[in-house]
C-alpha cells in the first residue's frame, strides 16, 4: 500500500475508532466538552425571548457556553465569582432529583426546573440571603397599622373586602393603598441598600394581601425582572398558633420565620426559594410585599433563564456519569423533609403538596372564613342596604353591580328611616340602568315608603313622561 493510502487509512481509522468511542462513551464527551468550554456568564450574550423555539433555545445553550451543573457562581454587581458552598451544592441536587423523580407533566417539570436553574445562576448580595428587622416604632407602621385596622378589625369593612385579582390567590382578600406603598418603596430603599451594598431602583409593591383561614403559599422564587431585593412588611395577623415564612439561606438549609406585627423581613426573592406550605389557623395575616433590583445596568429577564434550562430537563435520569450518580443518590429536598415533618408532628400523613407557581395561594379543604355571628350578620346587612341606597342615588352602576355580586342580596328592600329603598332612590334620581339592574337582582317594585310612596310616585314627581326611567318603569 503506498505510503499516502497508509497515511489516509491510519486517519480513517482513528476517525473511525473515534466515532465509535463517542457512540460508546456520549458521557465522556460531555465531561470533555465541560472542560473545553468558555467559562460562561449569566445572561450569556446569546437572548431568551418569548416563543424561541426548543431547538434555538438549545443551541443558544451551547453558544453562551452554559452547562448544568453551572461552572461558576457569582455575588454582587457587577457580578464577581465565588464558590457554591457544599451544602448548597447538595441541596440543589435534592432538587433536581425531586424534579426528575416525581413530575410528569411537561408544564410542571419545565416550571420547576425554569426556577431551579434561576435560584442557581442569580447572583447573591448578601451573606445569608435573609434578615429580620423591627419597624414597629416608625411612622410607615403607624400609617400601615391605621389602614390595617380600618379594614380588617373592622368586622364589617372586612367582609366587604374584595377578593384577590391576582390569579390563583385562593381566599386571600386586598386592600390597596398606592400612596402608602409608593412612600414605602421610597422610605424603605435606603435601607435595603445598606443591606445589599448596591444601589437599588424601585421595582414593584404588591399589597395588602390579607391571608385567609387555611391559606398556603407554594415553594417559588420570584421574578428576576423587578423582584431582585425584596421586603415583607408584616402588619399584623389574627391567629391560632404561628404561620411562619419558611426560606432557605445561602447554604440550601431551610428556616422558619415568624415575623411579629411590625417586623420586615428582607430577602433575595428571586434566588432563595421561600413558602408558606404549612396551612393559616386563624382568620387574618396581612403583609405589604415590596421589591428593588439593581439600578445600574441590570439586565435579567425570564426569557434569559429559560435558555440556560439544560437539554435534557425532561430526561428522568441525569446526563454524565457523575451527575447521573450524585442525583441517583440525592434524598428529598430541603423544602419537602421540612413539609413532611410539619405533618408528621401532628400524626398525620402529609397532604398533596400545594404547588404550581400560577396558582401561588393554595388552601386546604375543610378551611374556610369563620361564619358571622348573629350580630355581625345584622350589622353587615344595614351597611349593605346603605351602600346600596348611596349608589342607586349617584347612578354607580358599577359599584352597585360589584355588591350585588359580591354579597347576598337580602337586603335590597330594606329601608332608611323613612323606608326609602335602592329601588326608589334609583327613581328619583332618574337612572334607569340602575333601575333595570335593582328589578334583575329581585327589588320589589310594589314596595312603598314610610309616607305610602311608590316607585312610580316619586318618578312622576321627577321626571317626565318620556324620561327613560319613566319608560322602564310602565313597563313593569
């Protein structure tokens, strides 16, 4: 054979022994294509966005030279690199393998795994991730205090309070004070810069959310948009026995805090996981939820934390040898053993564990408010006929309709002290929308008042013959 051939058939045949060797050993090339790869910064140069493809978010893996584990950890920023400590390297596989052992649906194994990978490439601030401190003796608790007791010791204001908007927030109820929240965005930053050691810019406040009978709050983290430094400002609660915050500190170890009316804790909500899994005994918790990132240059967004999801988040089994060793090995997480034993100290098998993080306030069944008494009852009832009257007068259609769905409405022909209804303050001032929506909701036409006037009565007396509330009445 000619030297040339001799030389193309060695070159073939280490190609082919090569190929072989990669088809035997795909872990091997892995940890080899580890070793050989870029260090990678998180975001990488290489952008989630909205709708990106599985194919294109997976080559951008590659392209920002991303691998999982993560080959480095960062703190502060601009970020700087620093060590993953053992226990928290631990606790993250616990994840991973709770992660690849239990879920089964797409949606639910991406979620976590979105948040997993986010709590572990996020940079850290401070040394433990958390810290208590008293407010009671400040003028933002007066004012939180003030509006607290306006609206939820007040048994009545609190009935009327709205349900929560936010999707998935069970029974918690709300109040909205902007101003308040805005000044305390504004009072409370200085603070939590000293606490960070960055400069923070004000990201969003979310409040009051007031917690019901039997409320749970998932294990999440929050958004790495706005959500980067973070405060719960507790008010004040109304409870059986404690309902701590439980988090995780830097190191992966799960903790209890329970926060006395007047503390705030501050936190790094888009890195450490933190819940409520154990249920509210009681009837009110309230909280002002607060949030900062950093104001030079911060440039997070989930579409980034998407692309640095591995590949094979799917696979139940870990790529590489000794990743798919040291998750094989891994016990339940922290989040889980601590869940466990809250019900194993009452005797109980642990429940379905609350989870999903589109439905973050979860309640357990067999938890609900606490009836009204007799009284309460009574007295609601006189503040709903007065609400009601208030708004038929106005033409509030709106808020009228808001009422009527939000409560029984039994008192629609209750009177005031001259037996004035809804219904006939709707007729004198002319509104027949009003009108309509009381007659819909079971408003008795025929009642009169304490002087023997009917609902048409006092729209003859007001208005003409072709008036429009006029109109809707002859037709009844």
């Amino acid at each position: 054979m000619p030297s040339t051939d001799c030389a193309r058939h060695k070159t073939f045949l280490g190609q082919t022994l090569l190929l072989r060797r990669r088809r035997r050993c795909p872990d091997m090339m892995r940890l080899l294509a580890t070793l050989l790869a870029v260090e990678a910064t998180y975001p990488g140069p290489h952008r989630g966005y909205r709708g990106m493809p599985e194919t294109e978010r997976i080559e951008f893996y590659e392209r920002n030279g991303y691998r999982w584990p993560p080959t480095k950890a960062t703190q502060g920023w601009p970020p700087v690199a620093r060590k993953e400590s053992a226990a928290y390297k631990k606790s993250r596989d616990e994840m991973e393998a709770w992660i690849r052992r239990n879920l089964t649906t797409y949606k639910a194994t991406w979620d976590e795994w979105s948040s997993m990978v986010q709590s572990r490439a996020m940079p850290r601030f401070t040394e433990k991730g958390f810290a208590v401190v008293d407010y009671s003796d400040t003028e933002f608790y007066r004012e939180l205090k003030a509006q607290y007791d306006k609206n939820v010791r007040d048994p009545v204001a609190f009935s009327q309070l709205r349900k929560e908007k936010m999707q998935g927030t069970g029974n918690a109820r709300f109040y909205s004070q902007s101003q308040l929240n805005a000044k305390l965005l504004d009072g409370l930053r200085p603070n939590l810069e000293e606490w960070s050691g960055i400069e923070l810019q004000n990201g969003q406040s979310y409040g009051v959310r007031v917690y019901g009978e039997g409320s749970t709050l998932v294990n999440h983290i929050d958004r790495c948009e706005t959500h980067v430094i973070s405060a719960i400002f507790h008010i004040d609660h109304d409870l059986d026995e404690p309902w701590p915050l439980e988090i995780e500190d830097h190191d992966g170890n799960w903790h209890e805090v329970n926060l006395k009316p007047g503390e705030v804790c501050y936190y790094e909500s888009a890195k450490q996981y933190h819940a409520r899994l154990q249920p509210m005994r009681g009837r009110a918790y309230a909280s002002v939820f607060l949030h900062w990132f950093p104001a030079q240059n911060w440039n997070w967004t989930m579409w980034d934390g998407h692309v640095m999801v591995p590949p094979d988040f799917e696979e139940k089994e870990a790529s590489g040898f000794f990743r798919r060793r040291a998750v094989a090995n891994a016990g339940p997480p922290p989040f889980l053993r601590h869940f466990d034993a809250y019900w194993s100290k009452r005797g109980r098998p642990s429940p379905s564990l609350p989870r999903g993080v589109e439905n973050p306030v979860q309640e357990y069944e067999g938890f609900g408010a606490p009836s009204p008494t007799p009284e309460e009852t009574q007295r609601l009832r006189v503040v709903n006929a007065a609400a009601a009257r208030k708004h038929a007068q106005r033409g509030d259609v709106a808020e009228l309709h808001a009422l009527l769905d939000r409560v029984a409405v039994d008192f629609l022909d209750d009177g005031d002290e001259n037996g004035w209804t809804a219904l006939h303050e709707a007729a004198r001032s002319g509104h027949a929308d009003v009108l309509r929506l009381l007659v819909a909701k079971g408003a008795d036409a025929a009642k009169r008042t304490k002087y023997g006037q009917s609902v048409h009565d006092i729209a003859r007396d007001a208005h003409d013959a072709d008036h429009p509330a006029m109109r809707f009445l002859g037709e009844l």
